[in-house]
C-alpha cells in the first residue's frame, strides 16, 4: 500500500513507454509553369531567378516560356542558371500543376489548362466576363487572386506592395514631365536654396498617396494632401509626422485653390467597389497653372480627373487646358524589375508553404489568408460578389473548409 502523499503506479506504467509524435502530413513536390504573358503592355513576371533558386533548392520544378522575363529584363539563361526548366510553348506550360501568372489568363490560355489544375494569378474582376468563369468551372480548377490574398496581418501584400511602388513612381513621373526633357515647363521637382520649393497636390490619403507623399517630401516640395476620410488623413499625418505635411478633407473651394497654385497633381483615390469617385471637375482642371502635370493614378478604376482618358505606356500623356495628363494604368509595370522582385517576395512563400503543407488542398484548409484568395475551388465558384455579378451557382467557402 502507498504511503499518503505519495503517487502510486503498477508495474505497467514504470514500463518504458513509445514516445508519440505529430504525423505531420507528407511534403508535396510542385511543379509550377511560369507561361510568358500576353496581356497589353504587362512587362512582369510572377517569379525572379532569386525566387525560382528557392524553389528549386527546395525539391520543386519551375517550367518557365521562354522570354517570359524580357519584359522585366531577366533572360532565359538567369532563369536556367537558377534552375529552371526553358520550353518553348505555352502549351508545355499549361502541364504543370500549378500555372502562375502576373494578369489572369485569356479564354484561349484557358483552353490549355487541364482538368483540375491550380491558378494562381491577379483576377481583376472588373475586367472579366461570366464566360471566364463558366471555363474555370468546367475545368474543375482551382483558382486563386494573389490579390485578394491575405497575411497574417490581414494585410493585402500584393494590393500594398504594388500601390507603395505606385505612389513612389508617380511622383518620379511628376518630374519628368515638369522637366524639358519632355517638353515641360523647366522646373525640378523640390527646391533648392532660394528658390520656392514645387508645390504637389496628392488627392488620397491610402498606400498611394502615402507613398507619394513621402517622396515628394523627401525631395524638397510642399504637399498637401486631401482625403473624405479623417482618420486616413490622421494616419497619414502619424506615419509622416517627422515632416512638415499639410492636410485637408475633401472640400470643393479648398481643393480648388490648392489645384489653382500646384504644380503637380496626384490622384490616389481608391475605391472599394465601383468606379473612383470623380472629385476635380473639368471647370477646376481649366483653372490649373499652365503646364502644371496631373498624374491620375486612379485611372485603374476609372480615375478622379473629370478630364482623364485612358492612356498607354508607349502613349503616356495628353495636354487638355495646357496641363499635362499622365493617365496609365498598371504603373507598376513602368518599373518591372522592382515591382517582379516585390511579387516574387510574396509569392516565392506562398509556394513553399503548398509544398510543405502537402499540396493546394491542404494550405487552403489550413491557412485562411490564401484561402481570401481563392475563387473557384475543383470547378465550385466560392466568391459570392461573382457568383451574384454574374449570376452564377456559388457555395460558401467556409462550408467546404470548416
């Protein structure tokens, strides 16, 4: 018998015992098709030779179209060296497992995919037809936005990655275009000693205009920035609060006298659903300096300029009431390589963890920010915005998942 206080065990538990480990599931080896894209003046590529070596040095195959890196300067040969397989044919491509692209494929590049394969691309809903997922669907795909993808912040990184570049560039386009090099009126964006500093209007207080806020600041110019909401502006003024900023709430007289006096002006709105609010009137754009430059960011969704009209990067700017519109979307894709190496930082990780956790299926029960991205899960449409835009069949993701 047991003294009192003392446990007391048969001979069975003072036995050896097996150790009992987590079975963790089993590694899945991906072989993921990088197909050249063919999209109007996309020059990205999802993948930089950096992202394809850590993918290759961790037991995956990456199958990339040759001369899908041209367009941000990356040759075949940097790709190969990293280790990756060159073929010659989209078709080869779309043999893969998983397909990745920078723009969502084509109804023709859709035909090439296999039954029961994995997208993972931009979906730019706004830009597609119900067609396009009927194909989806009828392919059993999987198909996933990087853009609709979230951390474990619950931060967007593509949307945030691409709009930080967005709002730095267009303050460098700014310049450009107030300089003669480009038929300007002669000033450099800033200031120098003893002379006034450029005056910049940024219209949005998000990503973009915080971005562009900070380099116009930092190369010597006086911003102002407008925004509906107070607390973006708060924001704003918080993250800038080492430098001298002047902010603002949309309000039509003060917007105009600022647009009257600037030189440069930025609109950075984003909407969350719809078309951009218009908040600069024609009659206000007729009233800016002569040669002033408006780069109108916003033009993804339709743009804030009552005077902006969809332009081209071979076909950059108009002049309408002798000021200088810069209306172009994608502007990430002006500057390829950074915004392929921002990309690729985000989605380089997103692969390994499919190969780690055992495949698409898996990370989609397991990790809820890639599962915000997914669309079409084995042909079943799980996105209610689309399936009520387009009226489609669709089902709940969290029924399939919890």
């Amino acid at each position: 018998m047991s003294k009192p206080g003392f446990l007391s065990f048969s001979s069975s538990e003072l036995m050896p015992q097996e150790e009992v480990l987590e079975v963790k599931t089993a590694k899945s080896d991906l072989k993921i098709g990088i197909p050249k894209e063919t999209s109007f003046q996309e020059k990205r590529v999802p993948l930089t030779p950096d992202g394809v070596l850590l993918i290759c040095d961790n037991g995956h195959d990456v199958i990339i179209e040759s001369g899908a890196g041209e367009g941000a300067n990356y040759t075949d040969a940097d790709f190969s060296e990293a280790g990756a397989q060159i073929v010659y044919s989209p078709e080869e491509v779309y043999e893969s497992d998983i397909i990745l692209k920078v723009e969502p494929p084509s109804l023709k590049e859709l035909d090439m995919m296999k039954h029961r394969q994995t997208l993972i691309s931009a979906l730019q809903l706004k830009a597609q037809k119900k067609s396009y997922f009927q194909k989806l669907m009828e392919k059993k795909v999987t198909a996933i936005s990087f853009e609709n993808m979230e951390d474990e912040d619950g931060i967007i990184p593509v949307v945030r990655s691409m709009s930080e570049i967005a709002g730095n560039t267009s303050v460098l386009v700014a310049a450009e275009y107030l300089s003669n090099a480009n038929n300007g009126k002669g000033f450099m964006l800033g200031g120098v000693s003893g002379v006034p500093p450029t005056e910049i209007v940024i219209i949005g207080a998000g990503t973009v205009g915080t971005y562009a806020a900070r380099t116009a600041l930092g190369l010597g110019a006086n911003v102002k920035v407008f925004d509906r909401s107070l607390s973006r502006l708060r924001r704003l003024q918080n993250t800038l609060s080492n430098m001298p900023i002047y902010t603002c709430v949309i309000q039509p007289k003060i917007l105009e006298k600022a647009l009257m006096r600037c030189d440069v002006a930025i609109g950075a709105i984003r909407s969350e659903s719809g078309r951009t609010p218009c908040v600069v009137t024609e009659d206000m754009v007729s009233k800016m300096k002569a040669g002033s430059v408006i780069v109108d960011v916003s033009i993804d969704q339709g743009g804030c300029f009552e005077t902006s009209e969809l332009m081209s990067h071979t076909n950059p700017v108009f002049n309408k009431y002798d000021v200088v519109h810069y209306c172009v979307p994608n502007i990430p894709s002006r500057v390829s390589r950074t915004a392929s190496f921002s990309l690729s930082n985000i989605l380089g990780p997103v692969l390994l963890s499919i190969g780690e956790y055992g495949g698409v299926d898996e990370i989609l029960h397991r990790n809820s920010g890639v599962r915000k991205g997914l669309y079409v899960c084995n042909g079943t449409l799980v996105n209610k915005p689309i399936g009520e835009w387009f009226d489609l069949p669709y089902t709940d993701a969290h029924l399939l998942f919890d």
